[in-house]
C-alpha cells in the first residue's frame, strides 16, 4: 500500500471498467451484474478505502476515469452508459463533499487504445467497436497527460472535469 511504502496518499485514480454490451432486449442480466460491480461498486470501493486517509492527511486527489459513452447514448450502451453516469453523479458530488482541501477529477475518454473488447461479450457488436477503435482510438499516453495535468495544479487549483476524444470521433 502507499501509505506504508511512501507514508502518504496523494492520487487515488479509478480507472477500471468492463463493457459487455448489448441490446437491452438480450437480456443479458450476468453482464449487467459485471457492469455494476466493476464499473460503480469498484469506484465506490475505491473512494471508500482513500476518503478516509485522505481525510486524516488532510489532502488528496481522487481522478475518477468515466467514460464519452455516458455523455452521448447509443444502443447497446444503456447498462454501461448507466453506470457511468452513476460514477459521474457520484464523482459530483464527491467533489461538492470534499472541502477545500481535497480535489475531485472525472476524466471521461472516448475511443483509447485499450483491451476493453476483451470484455464485451457480443461478438457483432464487438466487431464493430473494435473497427472503431481501430479506426480512432487515441493512445492511453493521451489520457495519462490529461490526468497529470488535473494533478499538477496548484494545492488551492480543482480541475473538475475533463472531456477528451480522438478529433475522429464524432
């Protein structure tokens, strides 16, 4: 843990997520599940072991990575969507409970280069989304740079909110 080997925690950044998605109509409830306890409970799980270290230092950062897919909906993405949008509720008002000594980022990518397919369960709609990603996608590096630039801000400095995509996505 970070506290024992550096004996403070500055960052905490939530970044994991699976997306099997599919149409509604599939039905497809254990993929739902996965989708809620990765994408949300994981966040929750993950504020609730930093707040209160964070709390006791009196400072920290939490960087919650969410998602373009909860800003514009399309089919297939309504679980996923969903649960990003609950990160992002969650993510508000984590921000508007922290004082003025904690800082709250939700950074929400679009299209990166990532091994996220392997969790999509839908060979079709897998198919086109790794077409897509292969099209557009954006190097992980791009959303590292926009994370360090929320946490190079000055102490008194909260980016709230950071929107990026690949200029191909629409």
């Amino acid at each position: 843990m970070a506290i024992e080997r550096y004996g403070k925690l500055d960052v905490l950044v939530n970044n994991a997520g699976v997306a099997p998605i599919s149409l509604l109509d599939e039905l497809l409830i254990d993929d739902w599940e996965e989708m809620i306890d990765v994408n949300l409970k994981g966040v929750l799980y993950g504020i609730a072991a930093a707040l209160p270290v964070f709390r006791r230092q009196n400072f920290g950062h939490f960087v919650n990575v969410i998602s373009t897919a909860g800003i514009q909906i399309i089919p297939t993405m309504a679980v996923y969507a969903g649960t990003k949008n609950a990160v992002r509720t969650i993510t508000e008002a984590l921000r508007q409970e922290a004082g003025d000594k904690l800082r709250v980022t939700s950074v929400s990518p679009g299209f990166v280069q990532t091994n996220l397919t392997n969790s999509m369960t839908n060979p079709g709609v897998k198919a086109q989304i790794v077409e897509r990603m292969e099209k557009m996608a954006m190097p992980p590096a791009a959303i590292a740079r926009a994370i360090a630039f929320a946490i190079e801000q000055p102490a008194d400095i909260d980016v709230n909110e950071i929107i990026i995509r690949p200029t191909a996505q629409g």
